[in-house]
C-alpha cells in the first residue's frame, strides 16, 4: 500500500507541478466548474426531451438519479469512512504543491466526487445514447477525464482519488444505463 501512495504522490507532483504552464492555470480552474458545464446539460435534456417525449423524461431521471447516487456514493459513504488529507491540506508538500483554487476543501480526498459524477454520467450517456448518435458519445469519457485531470493540476485531489470515484460512477452509471435502456430506451 505504501508503494501505491508513494507512485500516487509522485504522479500528483508530475501533474500538478511538473506540468504547471499559463494556459493550464487558466483552463483548468475553468474546466472544473460544475456550473460551466451547465449549458451542456440544459442541451442534453432539451434535445432528449424534444426528440423522444415518450421516454426522455424518464431518461432525464435515470441521469439525475445517476449522478445523485454517484455523488452519494463517493461523498457520503466513501469519503465518510476513508478519510484522506487533500494534497492542498497536505503540510508535507506544502513548499511546492500549485494551488489554483480560491478555498481549500476540507471533506476527504478519497475519492473524487467530481470524478465519480462525470464518469457516471459519461457511462450513462454513452449506453442510452450510443445507437441513436454512434460514435460521438465516446466524446463523454474525454469530457469526464478532462475534468478530473483538472481536479489533480488545480491540486484537490490525487490521482488514486480520480481513479475511485471514476470506477464508482463508470460502475454506477453502467447499471443506470442498462436499467433505463432494459426498461425504457429511447424510442
């Protein structure tokens, strides 16, 4: 275990320090914002709710109860039981670490919520959406890796904290995403 923490703490370093540039610092405190993706989900819901009115407000529940459950998941059993330092709570790395946040979450690190909600999501997004729309869908888990990847360079999380909570949600919206599609489908 302590090799797994050390290999974790050194990618931490690799991405949050080594890989510090400007146009990183601008993007990623940006990208991370829940509320900036939020023209994204009022487009999803108009576009599966306006195309499929049959079954697209059931879709609309499936997604919000996907990432409800992810959220409760990682926040309120997880991090409530595995208690964790954030890097950017870290005195040991104090001296180095690249904080690109205003305040500095005080809950667990392990894991990340924001991890398991977009990677829930994703998964959700790419089953009950991938025979209407193809191939695009796949563009969901870049979309959910680019904000996690953000939460590690702005230095909330580690990156063993992403890798939960995005196996959590890819796990929870994997069953999401077959319940509505056994049960309901876009049709």
């Amino acid at each position: 275990m302590e090799q797994l923490l050390t290999l974790d703490k050194y990618l931490f370093r690799l991405i949050n320090y080594g890989g510090s540039n400007s146009f990183f610092d601008w993007l990623m405190p940006w990208l991370r914002n829940s509320n900036m993706w939020n023209p994204l989900y009022l487009f999803l819901v108009l576009l599966v709710t306006i195309n499929y009115r049959r079954t697209g407000w059931w879709w609309v529940v499936f997604a919000a109860g996907t990432v409800v459950l992810t959220d409760f998941v990682s926040s309120s059993i997880i991090k409530n039981n595995i208690i964790r330092l954030r890097p950017c709570n870290e005195p040991d790395i104090a001296g180095w670490i690249h904080v690109l946040v205003g305040y500095r979450p005080q809950s667990s690190s392990f894991t990340s919520s924001h991890a398991a909600n977009h990677f829930g999501m994703a998964m959700f997004l790419y089953l009950t959406l991938n025979t209407r729309f193809k191939t695009w869908p796949v563009l969901f888990f870049v979309w959910a890796f680019a904000i996690s990847f953000a939460q590690v360079y702005v230095g909330v999380h580690y990156p063993l904290d992403i890798t939960g909570g995005a196996l959590i949600g890819i796990l929870i919206g994997y069953l999401s995403g077959k319940s509505f599609n056994k049960n309901y489908g876009l049709v």
